[in-house]
C-alpha cells in the first residue's frame, strides 16, 4: 500500500470516529464525553493495532499479522516486504557460498585462510589430505604447529612472500609441497599448498635421463675417437691392423645408431598423442619373419628357437609398432640364452584377449630387477647388454607399445633357469578369422 493512501485511510477513520461522537452527541447532549470515549476507542486501536504488530514482528512462525489498515497496514506491508528481500538475499549468500565452498574443494590445491595471529580460519578439503587438517567449529589451529618445521615458521614470519617454498608434508613425507603465502586485508594471508611430488619426480627422471644418454654415447665415442687418433699418429699401419680397426669403427657407430634410433623411437611413442587409426595387422607373417632374423641374429650360437602359432588371430594395431615390440621381446632371448638354448614363441588367445609370449632357457633375472626392467636404460647385468649390441631402452619401448594398444607385460623369470616375457592384449584388439573387433578401433 503507498503511503499516502494509508493516511487518506487513517483520515478516513479519524473522521468516522469523530462524526460517529458528534452524531451521538446531537441525541444525547453529551458531546464532551462522547468525544473522549472516541478519542479512548481511536487510542485503544492503535494499542491494540501495536501489540499484533510487535508480537508478529518478534515470532511471525507464532503470530499472525493483525487485521490492520490505514498507517499500520503500510507498516505490515513493508515489514513483509524487507523480510522478503532479505530472505532472497540471505538465499543468494548462501547459493554464493556454496558454489564458492564446491569449487574451492575441487581445487587440486589446499587453500587455507590465515589471520593476522597466524591461526587457520578456513580451509578447503584438500587440505586434510595434504596437510591432515580436517574443518572444526572449535579452537583456532595454529598454522607454524601444523607444519612444526623452521623453515616455515622463517617464511611465514618475513613477510617476504614473493618466492613459494618447498616443504615436505607433515602427515606423508612421500609428498613434497610447494607453499605458498598470498597477503591480503588487514593482516590475512592465504596459504596455497600444490602437490608438487609429481613434478619433482618428473624433473628427476628428466636429469636421470639426459645423463643416461650423455653416458651411453660416451663410451661409443671415447672408443671411436682412440682409434681415430692411432689411425692419425700412425698413417703408415698394416692391413690387419686396418681391418680390426673399421671392424671397430663399424660396431660403435652401429651402436650409437641404434642408440639413437630407439630414443627416436621412444621419444615418439611417448610424444605422439595423436594416435594413428590402427590398423589391421597379419601376426603370422610378422612373426615368422621376426623368428628367421632372430635365427640369423642366434649365429653359430645356435639357438632352438620355435614358433607356434594360431593363424587365426590378428591384431589391430600399428604394425611398426608390433614388429619393434615382437622383435626386442625376441633378439633378447637370443641375446640372454646361452649357445643351443631352447626359444619358444607363441602366439594364442584365451578369453581375456590374445597373448604373445617368449619363454627362453637363458640366464634368468633375479626377483629384484624385475620391477624395474622397463625403466630405460635399467640392465641386470651392464657388460653383458653392451656386449649384445644392447641399448638398455628395448623393453621400455615394449612397454610404450603395449600400453598404446590397450595391453599389458608380465615377466615371469627363475634366476639361472629362464624367462618368460607376455604381452596380454585386450579382447577389443583382436581379429579373428576377418571378423572385426568387438569395440570400435578409435576407442582404445
Ligand atoms: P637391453 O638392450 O640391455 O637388452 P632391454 O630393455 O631390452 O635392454 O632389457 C633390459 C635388461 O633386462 C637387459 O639388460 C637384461 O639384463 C634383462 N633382460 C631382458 N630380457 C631378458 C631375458 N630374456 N633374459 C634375461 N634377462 C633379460
């Protein structure tokens, strides 16, 4: 109601009242009295008019507004009406709230707000697994506690927060956490705390790497660069004495080619995310052509290597890919098997999938090299892998290939007795008889 047509009301009723006295009083001669009792009545309302006003504003789930009009519906109407507007408000902060709390949490980072005493105001539910802090409605925690370390206590204390801190977690010493300390307000701070365990790993793997390589091709080129320098100090050597000696040049630049072909190698099947749309592979003649190289490779050794074989069974795959895995799988059994050892190939499906596998009479692994022999570079035994013409990144690159099909490498190995290397695919790469495979190929 506006306002001005509430006191049009109200003046109505003054009026009413009053003609009312006035009317009475033009029978009974009393207007003096009459005038009072209105007056007490008009009073009387408003008291009245006033209490269920008070009583509804104070508890409105109990009392029902009372039956007004004139001032004291204006007054109704707009206490109805800044209830309203503030339970819509109330209903937008708690709706802000909740958005902000839902995408805080889903932060991988723990965001934690700090007071001008250093004390945890808030926080963000990664924290409790970074930091073990869990949300209290209690005592305040002390953020200096929480990590117990001096170097945290320095940073948080020298105000100087333009560099992030490296920490290890107070709760896992496996995790290594970026810290970092942001002002603001009167006295705040947020503290924002990155899982960097990951990264570091990374880094570390990254500088294990490049001095692996640096030391691969190292020993390749010392040996190249002597004979280099005989053959200068000495133009005038015997035919015999050249012979060895390009022998030698041969084998170490063949050494570092097919060091730098299986990085190349490496490099893209860990680089090259675009997959290729796989194709349809023949096993058999991949497998056949592997078995007569790894026969030449077996040489005077003469190794007994057989293939047995289910024809019926195809791949969907890369082929350059396969032949690389198939073939390390292969030439390392020939390489770990002493002369006239016993090869055995198969290539089989059961109801997981197809399975290719390679079971020698060699030299074995012993149980502690085996989780680690895919990592590159990892050999069991250094001069024995260099002797073969090893390069240390032949099942690292069987891994690559088989995690890009969809397929995954047991090793089962008895020291001194022989090994037994299995890549297990799964169903949906299999083709059988020319039938197709059992999901779409772009879904692997
Ligand atoms: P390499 O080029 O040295 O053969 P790989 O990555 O292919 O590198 O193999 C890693 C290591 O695993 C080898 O150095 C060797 O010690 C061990 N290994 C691989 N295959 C066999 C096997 N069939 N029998 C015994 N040891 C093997």
């Amino acid at each position: 109601m506006t306002l001005s047509r509430a006191w049009l009301q109200e003046l109505l009723l003054i009026v009413l009242v009053y003609t009312w006295a006035v009317i009475i009083a033009f029978f009974s001669q009393t207007l003096g009295v009459n005038l009072v009792i209105a007056s007490l009545l008009y009073f009387f309302w408003h008291v009245q008019q006033m209490l269920g006003f008070h009583l509804w504003l104070d508890n409105p789930e109990r009392y029902r507004p009372p039956f007004a009009f004139g001032v004291w519906r204006a007054a109704i109407d707009g206490a109805n009406n800044l209830r309203r507007n503030e339970r819509q408000r109330e209903r937008r902060l708690e709706q802000m709230l909740d958005s902000f709390e839902e995408s805080t949490n889903a932060l991988p980072d723990a965001i934690l707000v700090i007071n001008d005493k250093g004390q945890v105001e808030w926080l963000n539910r990664p924290t409790t697994r970074l930091l073990g802090l869990h949300r209290t409605t209690g005592q305040l925690v002390d953020i200096a506690a929480v990590f117990n370390s001096s170097r945290f206590n320095d940073y948080l204390e020298s105000g100087d927060y333009r560099q992030p801190i490296k920490l290890t977690s107070p709760i896992n010493k496996q995790l290594l956490l970026e810290v970092r300390l942001v002002p603001y307000g009167s006295g705040k701070r947020l503290l924002q705390i990155r899982d960097i365990s990951r990264l570091e790993q990374l880094e570390t793997i990254r500088q294990d790497f490049v001095a692996n390589v640096s030391h691969e091709m190292r020993t390749p080129l010392t040996v190249i660069r002597g004979y280099l320098e005989t053959m200068a100090e000495d133009p005038d050597l015997k035919e015999s004495a050249w012979n060895s000696i390009i022998e030698q040049l041969n084998r170490q630049t063949s050494r570092l080619q097919h060091i730098v072909e299986d990085l190349l190698l490496l490099s893209r099947l860990e680089n090259d995310d675009v997959r290729r749309e796989p194709e349809k592979v023949s096993v058999q003649p991949l497998l056949e052509s592997i078995v007569a190289e790894a026969q030449a490779l077996s040489g005077d050794s003469q190794h007994q290597i057989s293939l047995d074989l289910d024809s019926s069974i195809n791949l969907l795959g890369q082929s350059d890919e396969l032949r690389s895995l198939f073939s390390n799988l292969v030439f390392n059994a020939v390489n770990y098997t002493p002369a006239r050892g016993r090869i055995e190939v198969l290539w089989y499906a059961d109801r997981d999938g197809p399975i290719f596998s390679v079971t020698d009479t060699g030299i074995g692994i012993e149980k502690q090299h085996i989780p680690r022999l895919t990592e590159r570079f990892y050999r069991v035994d250094e001069s024995r892998s260099r002797k073969s013409g090893g390069t240390g990144l032949g099942l690292a690159i069987v891994k690559h290939v088989l995690s890009r099909h969809g397929g995954k490498l047991t090793i089962h190995s008895r020291f001194g007795e022989g090994s037994t290397f299995s890549c297990h695919f799964p169903l949906s790469r299999m083709l059988e008889n020319g039938a197709t495979a059992q999901q779409p190929a772009g879904q692997v």
